[in-house]
C-alpha cells in the first residue's frame, strides 16, 4: 500500500497518508488562488482513518462561495497550510499537493469554479463542475 509524507515547510507539521486519495482536484475559486498564492488549489482528499497528523497547527475557518465551511490548518511557525477539513465532509481531509513535494503525485480528476480559471490555464482531463 502506498505512503507517502506531506509536511509544511519548516517540517514541523506533518500529516502521513497510507493509501490512494478518493479525489484529487484543482479549485479555481478566489479564496483558493488567495490561500495558495497561485492560480489554483490543487488537493488531494483521503479518508480520516488513513491519515496521521502530528505537530502543531492553528486554524482558519472560512465559509465558501456555496455556504459551507472550511477549517484550514496551518504551521504556526512558517504559514505553510498542511490540511484541511470541508464542512460535511466529515469522514476526509484536504491536503494540498505541493505539501508532498512529489512530482509524481497523480494528476487531477476534477476541476471546480472554472468560471474562474486564468484563461491560460488547462486542465488535463478531468470532471470539469461549477
């Protein structure tokens, strides 16, 4: 079974993930491209039960453009977001990509908000919603 380590970017906080995600997808979404600093989000989700997370992390909530909630956790020492969770969701947890630091990681298989996209953005092939 395949494991692999996401971390923030000082390496203290961490979260190991054995197993396949059940979604990996790139948000364009405004909050996304604020949070990443980039044109998208691209996360991967896995269920709670295959995820260990250790460190320290503080939390942002934020409410998104449909009404539901996301609580964001971040490294309190660098910033770096390592996960979060999506208001009724409640059995996964959202890591973004960039946090396993593996050029390898499968690509995304659906793509959300892209009435949003940058127009030189393209996506691979993917459920396209929103």
């Amino acid at each position: 079974m395949t494991s692999r380590l996401a971390s923030c970017s000082c390496g203290q906080l961490k979260a190991e993930v054995v197993g396949e995600p059940v979604r990996v997808s790139v948000c364009h979404c405004l909050a996304c491209q604020r949070r990443t600093g980039s044109a998208f989000g691209y996360q991967a989700r896995f269920p709670l039960a295959q995820v260990r997370v250790s460190g320290a992390s503080t939390a942002f909530e934020r409410v998104g453009d449909e009404g539901s909630k996301a609580t964001f956790h971040f490294c309190p020492k660098c910033g770096a977001t390592l996960y979060y969770l999506n208001e009724g969701l409640d059995d996964t947890l959202a890591i973004p990509v960039g946090a396993f630091a593996d050029p390898q990681f499968p690509a995304p298989k659906v793509s959300v908000y892209e009435e949003r996209m940058h127009a030189w953005v393209k996506v691979p092939d993917a459920e396209h919603l929103f």
